[in-house]
C-alpha cells in the first residue's frame, strides 16, 4: 500500500516539472520572439513607413505645383468664390509628371485635386490626394493682398530659361510716298490709296425725239420736221422729228498711289530668371533649369 502510494506521489511530481516546464517555454518565447517573427514585424513597419512617405512626398508635390500655379491672376474673385483642378488636369497642364502610391497604382485622377476658396479674409487651399493605399488632404492658407500660396519646400533655388529671340519695335513713322525697302533693321508696312489727279471731259451721246407738226398748205393736210432735226422736212403721214445731242462734262481722274511707313526693331536675346521652391514641378516642365544656386 506504501508502495503503491509512493509511485503515486512520484508519477504527480514529473508532471507538474512538466506543466512547469512547458509554461517556462511559453514565457521565453513571449518575451524573445522568434528571428523571423522580428524579421516579419521589422518588414512591416518599414513597409507602413515607406507608404507614409510615398503618399506624404505625391501630396507635398501637388501642393507645390498648386503653389506655383494659382497665383493672383487666376484666383476666385468674390468671397465664396471656389477654383478647382484635378489630378487629371495638372497632368494635362504638365504641371506634374505621373507619379503612383505604394501599391504602384496610379492615385485617382478625379477624386484627388486642389481647389482654391477665397474667404472674407484669406484664401485657402485644399490639396486632397486620394490613392489605392490612402486618402488625406492638407490646406494651406494665404492673405488676400498675397500674390501666391506659400511654398511647401523650404529650400528656394534659381531656375533659368533661355528665351526665344525676340523682336522689340520704336514707333511707327508718318505714311510717306516715298519707297520704304525692309531690311534687318526696318519693319515696313505699305498701303493702296486712290488720288484725284485731275479733270477729262467726257461726251455723252443722247437723242431728241418729238411728233412733226401738223400744217395746212395749198389747202392738203402735211406734217412737217423743223430745221433743227435731223429729219427736218415735210410728210404726207405722221413721223417721228429726231435729232442726235451731245453734252460734255468734267469727270475726275485717279490712279492708285502706294503709302509707306516703318518702324525701327532690335532683336534681342535673354534669359528669364526665377526664384521657386527647389522640386517647383511647374517651372521644370516649361522648360526651366537650375542653375545651381540656392537660398
């Protein structure tokens, strides 16, 4: 009876080391997870922060192009009054180049835009970026005797732009029949005018007709042209008395004189300076460059 009491007390006693053993196991594992548990957690994060940053950085560079295109000109102008352009349309505007989200899809062309409101005493500018991985906006905030939203980079850079050649032009001279030849350095325009030279008299054929005269002679019935036609004499029968008239008149003469004038011009060759913040998508798509200087 001992005995079996005894192997009793022992069988208990190993398995509770057991239980105790397994639950010291499960401990260390809590707080020492595995390598690839740390390495699968470490990899998300980096992924979740990757995302952050992607979507920060297409949101920040619509901003920027925001900021360098709504300027005076082309904000609302009554109070209430709202502007807007989508994603769609800054790439159509070459204001920004394509860009994608952390999926790498392309973010939505339409739910994501900028839209510019005038309040009563400031405008205000939504940016809102609408992608596969998130959707967020930021607003950015101007004085109404501003002249553009505040620029989203800190860093300001020169860009310079190599202009066509360009004409620039004086006044125009008084029209002059004298001969005017263009060249390098003369613009001439020409024009056509009739000028009254003179008089020449012109004839004008035209003919006189009236009913001969009805006269009794010797007693018989006769009709008769006066002298002064061309028919004159006497009839048995009725006739018609002609005669030809020619009048004379003063009609002017013109002949087609042509006019000039010219104006100097100077061609000249330059370059357009400007200051923006350092990524200002918008001046780099029209075809501006750093030159390497910042601020």
């Amino acid at each position: 009876m001992y005995d079996e009491d005894n192997k009793s007390e022992t069988l208990k006693g190993i398995f509770i080391k057991i239980v105790l053993v397994v639950l010291f196991i499960f401990v260390l594992m809590m707080l020492f997870p595995t390598k690839g548990f740390v390495t699968n957690y470490v990899d998300e994060k980096v992924a979740e922060n990757s995302s952050m940053d992607n979507f920060n950085n297409n949101l920040l560079a619509m901003a920027t192009a925001g900021s360098g295109y709504f300027t005076s000109s082309r904000l609302p102008e009554n109070t209430g009054d709202k502007v807007k352009m989508t994603l769609g349309e800054m790439y159509d505007n070459k204001l920004l180049v394509k860009f994608s989200d952390s999926n790498n899809k392309t973010c939505n062309n339409k739910k994501s835009y900028i839209e510019v409101t005038k309040e009563e005493d400031e405008y205000t500018m939504k940016v809102n970026l609408s992608c596969t991985d998130k959707e967020d906006y930021i607003m950015l905030h101007m004085g109404l005797d501003g002249k553009a939203f505040p620029s989203t980079s800190t860093a300001r850079c020169e860009f310079v732009k190599n202009l066509d050649d360009a004409w620039s032009y004086g006044d125009w001279s008084s029209w002059s029949t004298k001969k005017i030849i263009q060249d390098g350095t003369n613009q001439v325009q020409t024009k056509v005018s009739k000028v009254q030279t003179g008089t020449k008299r012109v004839s004008h054929n035209s003919v006189i007709e009236k009913n001969a005269i009805k006269v009794y002679y010797n007693g018989k019935l006769v009709y008769v042209c006066t002298s002064n036609y061309d028919n004159a004499g006497t009839y048995d029968n009725m006739v018609t008395c002609k005669k030809n008239v020619v009048t004379y008149t003063d009609e002017p003469v013109y002949k087609n004189v042509t006019y000039y004038r010219s104006r100097s011009k100077t061609l000249n060759s330059k370059a357009d300076i400007k200051w923006s913040n350092c990524d200002d998508m918008s001046l780099i798509n029209q075809g501006y460059v750093k030159t390497g200087n910042e601020s």
